[in-house]
C-alpha cells in the first residue's frame, strides 16, 4: 500500500476496520490485483470441508486441544502428503528435529500432527526439544563447531544469514512449494523471506509480528482508568499505568495494573524485541528503512535519543509494574499475568488472540481488544539527528522475527530419500490447511496466510464475528503498514540482539548510571560484534535487507 493512500485514509480519522477496508481497495486499484492480506480480508471465500471439519476440533470454548487432537488434524490434513508420497516410501529413514518446547507448543504439536504423518510414510523422527531462552546459544553452538546433528530445524527468518548465508540449509524443491501453495503467504514474508542467494530454504508456519492487547474493561465512562479509548502512545501507556495505581481489577477483584514489561528481558534474544516495540516507535522514521544501524557504516543506532527515551520509558515505569516484575519474562507477562486476568494491556506476539479465545487459563477472553503497537508523538531523525514532531503520532509496527518456518538441512542433500522424507514432514507441517487450525488455537503461531483471514471460517468455528474482526484487522494493518519496523536477516543478529538484553537488565537493575549509559555499553558491544563478523560484508548484506 503506498504511503500516500495510507496517510490519506488516516486523515479521514476512519475506524481500523474501515481504513483495511478502503485500503485493499485502493491497493487493488492501483495493482490490479486482489492480493495481499487486505485483499483476502475483503475477498469471499467458499467455505471448504476440511477446513470447517477441523476448525471443530475440539471446538472453540470447548477446552484446550490435546494432544489426541493434534494427530486428528494431522491424519486429516495428510491429503496432499498422499500426493506426492506413497504409503511406506520412506520405511528405514530417521530424522532428527529440533525446535522449540516453548509453552508446550511448537514441538509438542509437531510430534502430534506428525505422527499419523510417520505411520503412514514409515519415516521415524526423533526430537530435540529447546526452552525458548536456549534455542539461539543451542543453534550458534552448532553453527560455531560446524556440528549440525539435526536434520530438520523449525527456525526464524533473522537466522538465515547464520544458517543459509553459510551453507548449512538445504534448498528446497519445486514440489514442495505447490505443496504448501506458498503464493498463498502474505506478501511481507514472500522472498527475499526464507531466500538466500536466490534459492529458497524456508517452509513458512507462521506470521510474527508484535501488536498491542488491552482490557476493554479498564475503559470507557467510569472505567477504572478514567481513560475512554485505548491508549495508543507511549506517552499515554504512562498515564494509563499510572491512573490504575490502587485500583481493583473489575474481573478478577486483585490489584490493578496498566502495562506489563517483561523486565528479566534476557529471554535468549528473544526478549530484546519488548524494547524494540517501544524503540521502533521512536526510532523508526517514515523516510528511513533503517533503525539499528547507519546503512553505509553500520555504526549502531541503539543508543541515540530515541533508543535512550525508549530505555528511560521502561526505568520511568518500574514503579507502576506488578511486584516482582524484575523476573517476569515475556512468557510470564503472557501466560501468567495477561491472560490470567493481571495488568491492562502488553504488546506480544499474536497468537494472544487465539489464546485468549481457547486457552484453559484465559480468563480474559471476552474483554480483550486488539490495535497495532503504539506510536510516539514525535520520532527521532537519524540523518538529521533531530527530533520531528508529526501531525499524527508515528506508528512503526514490530515485525519480530518473520514468523518461524521450517527449515532443512545439509545433512541429508546427498541422500534422496531422507531428503524427500524430511521436505515431505516439512511440507505437511506447513499445509494451508493445518496452517488454519494452528492460527485458530495456541499453538504458538499466528495467522501468516492471506486464506487465514477470511473472518467466515473463524466466525463459523465459533469466534464471536466482532471478535475476530478485532484481531485479524489489528495484524492485518501490522503486516501491510508503510512505516512497518522490519529486522535484518544478517548474520549474527540474535548475537547482537542477547547482548543487548544483557547490557538492558543491567542498566534496569542500576549497574549504569543512566539510561544513556546502558545504551552506550549496548552500541559499543554491537560494534565488536560487527568488527568480528566483518563490518564491509555486513554493510552489503544490512542494505540488502532493507532493500537498499
């Protein structure tokens, strides 16, 4: 969508709905096409008997899928399997996967959706399974002393650099991507997404990006915040926070409190990208694709005046956290605050929104509301290195980490079976169907394809229509925003990225004397970090990411 268009709908102060709307009409007319996430939005889509069959189990409300109905959606969904795969063909071949356990997701419904997958295939597959927190020093370990023992990887995009850029990833066939009917991806994670030098490694799973969550209830006339709509600034997260001091949650009658950071952010690199929703805000000028680094030097950014406002926001802040914030981890803000009924709004990834519908530890379902991430009243100009104050507060929404795909790797390009054998578990894994169900329940996935956002299907399955136009229309608008916050898939990155969260909890926990301080000892160590990698190769690769 061009930039004009959207500034131009934003002006008429239209509701979300409305703005994706006018939107994919616009965009159609100027592209001559319907696709993209706001076309498949505003597109009709038949209702289709497989999908409708397993958007039943078990059934929205019905209690959290187990793991006998993660193996009835994977025997369900083996249709396209059979296409290019006979019963038995892959008899004697075992794989090894390593992926998350995060949750208990991610692996947990792999081996469920897999197994009917192995009894009819003859493939056997043996799992290595990572907290969150591990996964990145587990993979840069392997990287590092070049002993990869995993045949198949679930990974994110940031680490293709790390992983493709060195030659350890298996390209893959042209059958696997009619599989898959990859042109049915969204656009923002169509290539150079899941590509390296031209080819393709990457089976995409998911969507990922960060949006904002918020309890309605806190809201509206004689709410407990005295706040009418939704804050959708930074600044007003602060006043938001601060009105609910002393005040009682109305669903859950405990303390009430505003927004929740996950102040132990060292969470493996994953942990740095609750900074980057406030930083990208800030950081993130409309005009300038880059953010974290200077492009021409690769000088780091991350410690110059809106990354600095951005660390002085979260130590502001810290008074009016939960108790004991200081070791609350993003899993933790989630799973055991937010959707338990404790604070009034986070930023996370967007599968809260199929979580809070089916989860058995939701409570907050039927209060929650969604929007993207919020903006900033002025953003910071690199270039002229400056602040600008805009006419409308400047939004960047966090793209982290380019959804997770499923990758495969060299061990097994010289050998024909096992390579087919493992694309083929990729490939199931990574189905239009199967895909829908995982963004309908937790799962650890959001919705990632243009076909997930036919709000017919989900309202069918018994999402409440408003519901999900709510949710849907606040990634929608994420993943097509002109000003959208995207990483660079250079290598390295979630080396920068840890280091980053530990430089940050040391300046939470006062080691730096100033928010100014943890960002310099943040910039500093990204430059030996460049300098180690090569700073001339990582110039070339940081500007091709960007598009440069």
């Amino acid at each position: 969508m061009r930039l004009d268009v959207y500034e131009q709908l934003m002006r008429m102060q239209a509701s979300r709905r409305r703005v994706l709307k006018q939107a994919a009409v616009a965009a159609a007319l100027a592209t001559g096409s319907s696709g993209g996430v706001l076309g498949a939005v505003a597109r009709s889509f038949a209702q289709d008997g497989l999908r409708a069959q397993i958007l039943k189990i078990p059934g929205i409300g019905a209690g959290e899928p187990t793991d006998a109905d993660w193996q009835k959606v994977g025997e369900l969904c083996l249709g396209d399997t059979k296409k290019n795969v006979a019963e038995g063909e892959f008899a004697g071949v075992e794989l090894t996967f390593m992926g998350l356990n995060n949750q208990n997701k991610h692996n947990f419904l792999f081996r469920g959706f897999l197994a009917p997958w192995e009894a009819y295939s003859g493939a056997k597959i043996n799992w290595i399974d990572l907290a969150q927190a591990d996964y990145n020093p587990r993979l840069q370990q392997s990287i590092a002393t070049g002993t990869v023992d995993f045949d198949i990887i679930e990974m994110g995009a940031p680490l293709e650099g790390d992983t493709a850029g060195r030659g350890f990833l298996d390209e893959m066939p042209d059958w696997v991507a009619k599989q898959v009917d990859a042109d049915d991806i969204v656009d923002y994670l169509k290539p150079p997404v899941g590509t390296w030098n031209g080819k393709t490694y990457r089976v995409t799973i998911d969507g990922d990006c960060h949006t904002f969550f918020y309890r309605k209830d806190y809201l509206g006339d004689g709410s407990i915040s005295g706040m009418t709509n939704p804050p959708d600034t930074w600044a007003k997260i602060k006043v938001f926070s601060q009105a609910l001091k002393g005040k009682k949650d109305p669903l859950t009658g405990r303390d009430a409190y505003g927004f929740l950071d996950p102040l132990k952010y060292t969470w493996g690199g994953f942990g740095y990208y609750f900074l980057a929703d406030r930083a990208a805000a800030y950081a993130k000028h409309p005009d300038d694709p880059a953010w974290l680094f200077d492009p021409d030097t690769m000088k780091p950014r991350v410690n110059n005046p809106a990354w600095v406002r951005a660390i002085q926001d979260v130590m502001d802040m810290m008074p009016d956290e939960p108790l004991d914030q200081v070791n609350a981890d993003p899993n933790t803000t989630a799973s055991q605050q937010f959707l338990a009924g404790t604070g009034g709004a986070l930023c996370w990834w967007g599968d809260i929104g199929s979580y809070a519908r089916t989860s058995d530890t939701s409570v907050v379902g039927n209060v929650i509301g969604f929007s993207i991430n919020p903006g900033a009243d002025e953003v910071y100009n690199s270039k002229t290195s400056q602040w600008e104050k805009p006419a409308s507060p400047n939004f960047a929404p966090n793209m982290a980490h380019l959804g997770w795909g499923i990758y495969v790797t060299n061990r097994v390009s010289n050998d024909e079976k096992k390579r087919k054998a493992a694309w083929s578990a990729a490939a199931h894994l990574g189905g239009r169907d199967i895909s829908l169900w995982m963004a309908a329940y937790p799962s650890g996935f959001q919705p990632y394809r243009n076909s997930h956002f036919n709000y017919e299907e989900w309202a069918a399955a018994g999402y409440d229509r408003d519901y999900i136009e709510d949710y849907l229309g606040s990634t929608a608008e994420s993943y097509n925003h002109p000003n959208a916050a995207i990483e660079p898939r250079i290598p390295g990155i979630f080396q920068y990225y840890s280091i980053f969260e530990d430089e940050l909890v040391k300046g939470i926990a006062g080691q730096y004397a100033s928010a100014q301080e943890t960002a310099d000892a943040v910039a500093a160590a990204w430059e030996t970090i460049t300098d180690q990698i090569g700073r001339d190769s990582q110039i070339k690769l940081y500007k091709e990411s960007l598009g440069m």
